[in-house]
C-alpha cells in the first residue's frame, strides 16, 4: 500500500475495528485500541492567537487584533509560529505514550464567525464585521496553521462555529438563529466558503444554536447540502463542546441522547466534543443509524490523524525542537503585531510623545491590568509587559512616570477602596502632576467574552451597553477636570461609546488586547519608535439605540454595510505619523475579474504602512445591496517621498450579487469603484484619511 495513501491506510485500519471500538474514536477523548497499535489522543487543542491552554507559549494580540493589521502576510507569519510552538510541544507530550486534551495536533481555530453586533461577547475571537476582511485573514491563519508540505499536514486547522452564530451567548444552547437566504450567503456563510476554498480547512465546528429551525451540528440543510455539497469542503465535522446532547435537551428534536447522535452522525458531524455519541451504540441496535455511517465517520478522522503523521517515524515535523517554543524571535513578532494591530483615531498632535516631557502619568484600570494582555483561550505569557511597563521601559532617564489605577473596570463602586484608600484622589493627584496623561480604560476578559459576567451576571460575557462603566466615566470626567492633555488608550475586544473621549482628548487609540508583551508595542507607538497602521475591523457606532437586538439576525441597520446612520469610527479607518496620497486609478476589467490599479506615495516625514482597500457600490432594482462593500485590500510601506504602484484584483465571481434567495449571480449595470485608506465616505475625511478615488465602470 502507498504510503501516502492516507485514505486508504484508514479504511485498511477501520476494518479491524470492532463497532464499540470505532464509536470510541468518535469521542474527542479516543482511547487507545493497543491491539491495533493506536493511541490514546485527545483532539481537543485551542490555538486562536497562539498555543492555548497548554503552558507557556508565545502570546500574540488577540484575533481581533490581528486583523486590524489587514495584514495577511503578517497573520499567515503569526499562523506559522502558533503551529511551529504546537510541534515542538507535541513532540514532547506524544514522549508520554500519549496526548491529552490541548497537547495534540488538532485545533479548533480559526473563530470566522461575523462580528455583526458589538454587544457580543465573543465578537473579539473573530476578523470583525466584514465577510471578506474575515475569510482573507482566516484562510491565511489556515494555511499557516496547517503549513506547506506536500504529504504532511502541520496541524489541522478548524473554522468554527458554523453558522449563523454571534449571539445571544445567555442563550446559546438554545437559540434559533433566523435568517433569509441572503443573509445566510452574503453574511454568514461568506467567510466559511471562502476559507474552504482558498485555503481546505481540516475541520469545521458546529455551532451550539439552531438556524432557521436545524441544530447546528445536526442540519442537513448546512452541513449536508451546503458544506460538502456546495462548497466542496472534504474535511471532517466536530461539535461545539456538549451540542450533541443540547439537540434533546434544550432544542427539543429529539427525544433522547441516542436520537441526537444518529440525527448528528447521519447529516455530517463527524467527531462528538463531549459524551453523547457513546449512545451510538444503541442507537445502531434501535435501526437510527447504520455501522456503515459510523465506518465512514471513523474513516475520515483517521485519515486526517495519518495525515498529521501520527502512525509514521519520518514526518519532517516531528524534527521541531521544544526550544523554538516561546524563543526570542516568536516574541519580537509579537510585539510587531501588536504594534500593527492598533489603531490611531485622533492625534492632535500631542503623538508622538516629545523627549523633552518632565512627567507622565499613567492612569487607568488596564495600564498595569496583565490581563488585558491576554484576552482569552490564551497561553501562558512568560514574560508580561504591561502598558505602563512599556511606558516606564521608553520613557527618558529625565521622564518620571506616575502610575495610579484610578478605579477597577467595571462597577458602579470600588470595593477596593478601603484597602487601596481612594484610588480616584491618587489618580486626580498624579494627573495634576503631570505634563500629560496617559489614560488607559476600557473593557476586561472578565467583562466580555466566552461565559464573563464582570459586566453584568445575565448575559454570559455580553455586554448590556456599549458605555463605559460608572466607575471609568467618573474617572474621565475627574482626571478631564484637571485640564492636562490625554492620551486616551481604549483596551477593548470590540468597540464602545467613545463619542467624548473623541471631542475631549488630544489623542485617541484602539489598543485591543495586546498579547504577552503588548505593553511594549504601546510604548512604541507613544514614543515614536513605531508608526501606527492599523485600521478597524469593526464599526465603532456614535449610539447604541442605533442597533437592532442582538436576537435579531437580519442584517438591515448592522456594520458599515448596512447601518443607516454615520459612525463615529468607520470600518477601515486608521490614523498614522505620515501622510499618504493616492493617485492614477485605473480599472481593467478582464474575462476573470477586476483590476485596479494606482500610484501610493508617503507625502510625509517619517516611515509609514498605509491599507490601500477598493470597495465597490451599485444599486440594483429590487434588491438590497450594501451601502459600500470591501472587495480587496493590501497593505504596503513607504519611506518618506517614496512612491509604489499597487494592483488589487477582484475576481469574477465576487463582482457577482447575492439575490433574495441566497444565488450570486452576475448582473449588467453600473459598479463604482472606490479605492482609499479607509472606508470612503465623508465620515473617514473629517477624521483626517484624506484619500478617495473613484471610478465608474459598466458591467456586461
């Protein structure tokens, strides 16, 4: 038998396994068949922004962060480590004689999930709001999870949770996501078909909650007829954590655990993270499920475990030393990340700081919050460098650096008051102090995120309000009061109410969480060691009453694409030290798609990357079409005075239209094009991006 053949080295090797013994390896924890020479393994592993879970590991800033680099080639390089550092710790573990859970070779990352409200929890484990923005920067963490070798797969990458999944996270285990079809296509299944396509993914999660009546990882309709059948996807499905039992208990379609597992089995879902398919056993002697189904679910994991390499002495990733695991090198790219993750919104010209400054004061709960470096499903940082150690590391030897924490972050009182005596006075005192402050609010991991409940006890990391907490406004307002200039560093995983922050301080930054020795890229920044080139990933809205409920799922009024009021901050919008010009647009349309090209130029005086992204418009009778839509992005540097062209090429059948039933299809009319560095509309240019070339072109 070739080697290689990896389906065929699974199907020979299943065929000796007993039924029990095949339904075993359905379970994320397989135990071990010694008498066939296989392993105990645990599939379940946690990769989103470096190896989670699993001791210490190189930490990069959480995903959202990640993607506001729009930065592909920089999200494939931090891919690249996450599954080096997973090796090398593979490697070690496998010594053992066994894996257990998050020491194997398959992740459940990327989260493309779309970041359609900013109230859920969650939405910072994702690209943001924007399909495309997510499926380019997921497939690119996808090919560099899952690496380049001809045979050999480094990891298996997982896109998750499918589909139609951003909340309510209360109700999760419950929801019925509803949806029309061109919402399900335009919106939710974007991103999932596009890294299937440019990238084959190894796996896929099921979401926990329904759509339109089918439990997630239990529907025909989505993983039957649309995954294997439309996107062509050949990998294999797993359930989110305990959905397989949720079918019966909570959605109420079947009647017991047996039902749910033949119903999950039968439509796709190949692996079971948790217990329920133990009862397949019973559901194949009460004629729910037939032994050949199974045999073929079993099939396919294995394949994917040969492919890993695990049955072989000679995969060339089992040579990956423990010691490129945390090293110097992976961590100098984090750092890197973190300075192209955050974005500059308003600078006044108070950035970067001056030398000559006397005295900074650092205040705020998350400037010395370690935390915040983390976000969450994260490794262990060995080495945190928080914001006001990247300030106290940069800062001059004539600079002094006051620190106070001012408040806890969330909160109508602080608690600690008795013990810290009064955290508000010292802040107001170092402020007084000071030449200017440094003032670091926003939100926690505590507060949003995977079951968080600092903000409020009900909505499982969701956030009731988009403002800041009493303790933090009454913080501002007092430190405002003083009348020193601020800079306002916003730590968040999504955005907030900063419309004040916006009109009061001198500077304004999306900062994100940061990764393990985020602190010192902030400081990089400040100091003008490292120019800002971020760009947001999410809308930050100027109201909350704005939105729709987070039940509902139409995306009418939700992101840039369909909100019928001005941001505060657009999508794609992003400050820096220099300035750029655009120029000499021209379209080319081909038999295969769309090219534009143009001519960037750094008009300033210092380094700089700027995000040259081509958005394209149309109007088409009796169809909803968005406001303005992002087609193509890249991201390029320039030294002062230096120019570059560069050419952004939209493919054919992205110049396609969703229809009301969910088909693309190619219309006849008008298109505008508009190339920018940021979203073009008016917003973005009394925000300072200065750049909008259009073009109008007809389609055939």
């Amino acid at each position: 038998m070739d080697k290689t053949d990896f389906k065929a080295r699974a199907k020979a090797l299943v065929s000796q396994m007993t039924l029990a013994e095949k339904i075993s390896q359905m379970l994320h924890e397989a135990p071990a068949i010694e008498r066939l020479g296989v392993k105990e393994y645990n599939w379940w592993n946690e990769g989103l922004h470096g190896v989670a879970r699993a001791g210490v590991a190189t930490v990069f800033p959480q995903a959202i962060g990640i993607a506001a680099t729009f930065d592909t080639e920089l999200m494939h390089n931090v891919a690249n480590v996450i599954s080096t550092e997973a090796r090398a710790k593979y490697n070690e573990f496998v010594k053992f004689g066994y894996t257990q859970i998050y020491q194997g070779l398959t992740y459940w990352s990327p989260n493309v999930n779309i970041f359609r409200d900013p109230r859920w929890g969650r939405g910072h484990e994702t690209y943001g709001e924007d399909p495309f923005l997510t499926g380019s920067m997921g497939a690119a963490f996808i090919k560099g999870l899952q690496g380049d070798h001809p045979v050999y797969k480094k990891l298996d990458a997982t896109v998750k949770h499918y589909a139609v999944h951003s909340g309510p996270e209360a109700e999760r285990h419950r929801f019925n996501a509803i949806c029309n079809q061109q919402d399900l296509y335009e919106t939710y299944l974007s991103a999932f078909k596009y890294c299937i396509e440019k990238a084959r993914p190894s796996a896929v999660m099921g979401a926990y909650n329904r759509t339109n009546g089918e439990a997630c990882c239990a529907s025909k309709t989505l993983i039957g007829d649309i995954l294997y059948g439309e996107f062509g996807f050949d990998g294999y499905y797993v359930s989110d954590c305990g959905a397989i039992c949720l079918i019966d208990e909570e959605h109420h379609l079947t009647n017991n655990h047996a039902e749910s597992a033949a119903l999950a089995v039968n439509n796709g879902c190949t692996l079971n993270c948790g217990g329920a398919y133990q009862y397949l056993k019973a559901a194949v002697a009460e004629n729910l499920i037939t032994e050949e189904t199974i045999t073929e679910a079993v099939e396919r994991l294995f394949e994917a475990r040969f492919r890993l390499g695990m049955f072989d002495e000679d995969c060339p990733y089992d040579s990956i030393p423990y010691e490129l695991n945390d090293c110097e090198e992976h961590n100098q790219l984090a750092v890197k990340t973190a300075e192209d993750c955050m974005v500059l919104l308003k600078n006044d010209g108070i950035l970067p700081l001056k030398d000559d400054l006397k005295t900074i004061a650092v205040i705020g709960p998350n400037a010395d919050n370690p935390l915040v470096l983390l976000g969450n499903y994260h490794g262990v940082a060995s080495k945190k460098i928080t914001i006001l150690n990247g300030i106290q590391q940069l800062a001059g030897e004539n600079t002094r650096v006051l620190y106070a924490r001012g408040c806890r972050p969330f909160g109508d009182e602080d608690p600690d008051t008795i013990r810290d005596g009064i955290p508000l006075n010292e802040a107001i005192i170092a402020a007084k102090k000071a030449d200017v402050v440094i003032l670091c609010m926003g939100l926690t991991p505590e507060i949003e995120g995977e079951m968080a409940d600092k903000f409020n006890g009900t909505d499982s990391g969701d956030k009731e309000t988009l403002k800041l907490s009493k303790l933090q406004l009454q913080l501002y307002e007092e430190i405002k009061k003083t009348g020193k200039p601020i800079v306002f560093l916003h730590v968040s995983g999504s955005a907030m109410l900063l419309n004040d922050m916006q009109d009061e301080s001198n500077a304004v930054a999306q900062i994100w969480y940061m990764g393990g020795r985020g602190g010192l890229g902030v400081a990089n920044l400040l100091f003008g060691k490292a120019n800002f080139s971020g760009r947001l990933p999410v809308t930050f809205y100027k109201t909350e009453e704005e939105l729709p409920p987070p039940e509902d799922y139409n995306m009418d009024g939700r992101t840039y694409k369909f909100m019928k009021t001005e941001p505060l901050y657009p999508f794609g919008f992003g400050l820096s030290y220099t300035t750029f010009a655009f120029s000499d647009l021209k379209i080319e349309l081909g038999d295969n798609g769309l090219t534009a090209a143009a001519t960037i130029t750094n008009t300033g005086t210092k380094e700089g990357a700027t995000v040259p992204q081509l958005y394209t418009k149309r109007t088409v009778e009796g169809l909803r079409t968005p406001n303005l839509e992002l087609k193509a992005f890249t991201k390029l540097t320039l030294q002062p005075g230096e120019a570059k062209a560069v050419s952004l090429y939209i493919e054919k059948d992205r110049l396609a239209v969703i229809n009301n039933d969910g088909k693309s299809v190619h219309l006849p009319g008008e298109l505008t094009l508009l190339l920018s560095d940021s979203q073009p509309i008016e917003r973005s240019q009394e925000l300072g991006a200065a750049n909008i070339l259009t073009e109008t072109i007809v389609l055939p």
